[in-house]
C-alpha cells in the first residue's frame, strides 16, 4: 500500500471519515481479540479431554483464529487480500529493519526481567520448540493478520494525516493501530501481572506496533511486520534464557 496507490485528496479526508475509519477499526480489531480469548479458554477447559494435549490445543487456537481473521478481511475487502497486506511486499529493507526491531525489544526484554513481581507464565513450562511454532510463529502471525492486516488497513484513507520525526514520517494509521495494540497488553493485569510490568509491555508493545505499521505501510506487505514482531517475541525468550541460566 504505497502512496501511489492512495487516491487523490486523502490528505483532505472529513472528521466524521477519520472518526468512523478509527472507530470501525478498533471495534473489529477488539471483537477479534475477544473471540480469540473466548475460544482459547473454551480450547483450553481441563474439563475438554479432546485438548488436553497443549500443542493441538494452542494449534487449533491459532490456525482457527487466522482463518476467521482472513475471511473477515476478504469479507471487508471483497477477496483484495493483497490490499490487506497478504503479499510479497517490495523492497523490504531487512537490514535495517532487524536493527531497529532489535534496538527496542533487547531492552523491553532486559528490562522486564528484572522488574519484581508476577510476571508472564503461560510460557514458562514449555519447551523450546513449543515456544517457537507458538510464540515466535503463530503469535506473530496471527497478531500481525490483525492489528496490521485489518486494523491498519481499514484506516487506509487516513495515511496522508500523521506526524514527522525526524525523517520519519507515522500516518495515523501506524500511529492509532500501533498504539491500540500496545494498550490491549493491559489485560494483563486482569491475568494478575504486576503492574509495573504490564507498563514496560504497553511501552515496548506500543514501539513493536508503531515500526511493524510503518514498514507494513511502506513495503504494502505483512512479511516485515510478522518479522519485527518475531524480533520481539525472540528478544524476549533469549534474554530470559541467557538470565536464567546466570541466575540473575
């Protein structure tokens, strides 16, 4: 989805557009997130012996939950799913962008190691591998299809509105997914993680957010949003590896 693609005036869209594009994209980006926690805790019901094994149960979670998310995007998009981000892209640079991916999330990780109190466990009895197909994978993707595939997307018309920095330039529409995104992680603290900690997760998921919507947007494809949030998700599972076989 790059500029050439937008159709002239955008930059001159009304408030009642902006609003109802913002609008309409956070509720169908939350209404999924809401159908994903209600079926991962119907999925994950001890009383489900079918499920108990936790590799089909968090298998059948996410393969689920990105084919619901597709079709809804082909349904919004009438089947352009290339539009949505389900291509290629074009001159990625993945040099950079594994070094900037990387400048955020070695510190997010460092730092909430060493941050007192709950933190994240749902991981914590798995194997290597598990964390791999799920977290570096399957988590990747699925959030990506949508927070970057639907969310951003649906505010497509907005691009031309944002803010500089630098020689960086965030359209509204990395800026409201990216930061809707990164304020879902206060769930957490419904899950009992220390608020301290779901502070340092909204920070550093707002940045994971705002880089994977800006190359999402430059490059027209979903690839380099998945990667920068497997940097993350891999950042944050080496670090607690490396720490904790030093014991700090």
């Amino acid at each position: 989805m790059g500029e050439h693609e937008l159709p002239a005036g955008v930059k001159n869209v009304s408030v009642p557009t902006i609003a109802g594009r913002i609008i309409l994209a956070v509720i169908l980006g939350f209404l999924l997130t809401a159908v994903e926690s209600v079926f991962r805790m119907s999925v994950f019901n001890p009383e489900m012996p079918a499920f108990a094994n936790p590799w089909i149960a968090e298998a059948l979670t996410t393969a689920a939950m990105i084919v619901i998310a597709v079709l809804v995007i082909a349904a919004i998009g009438r089947g352009r799913l290339t539009f949505y981000g389900f291509t290629a892209g074009r001159n990625i640079p993945y040099s950079q962008l594994i070094t900037i991916s990387l400048l955020f999330a070695v510190p997010a990780a460092v730092i909430n190691v060493f941050i007192p109190g709950e933190g994240l466990t749902f991981m914590d009895d798995k194997s290597l591998l598990y964390i791999i197909v799920f977290a570096w994978i399957g988590r990747s993707v699925l959030e990506e299809v949508i927070h970057r595939g639907l969310v951003q997307t649906l505010m497509w018309p907005l691009v031309g509105l944002g803010i500089n920095i630098g020689k960086i330039r965030l359209s509204l529409t990395v800026l409201v997914s990216g930061i809707f995104f990164g304020l879902l992680h206060l769930m957490l603290l419904s899950m009992g993680t220390a608020p301290a900690r779901v502070i340092v997760i909204v920070v550093f998921a707002i940045s994971l957010g705002l880089i994977a919507g800006y190359y999402r947007e430059k490059t027209g494809s979903l690839v380099p949003a998945i990667l920068v949030h497997a940097l993350f998700n891999i950042s944050g599972t080496v670090v607690g590896l490396i720490t904790g076989a030093l014991n700090l």
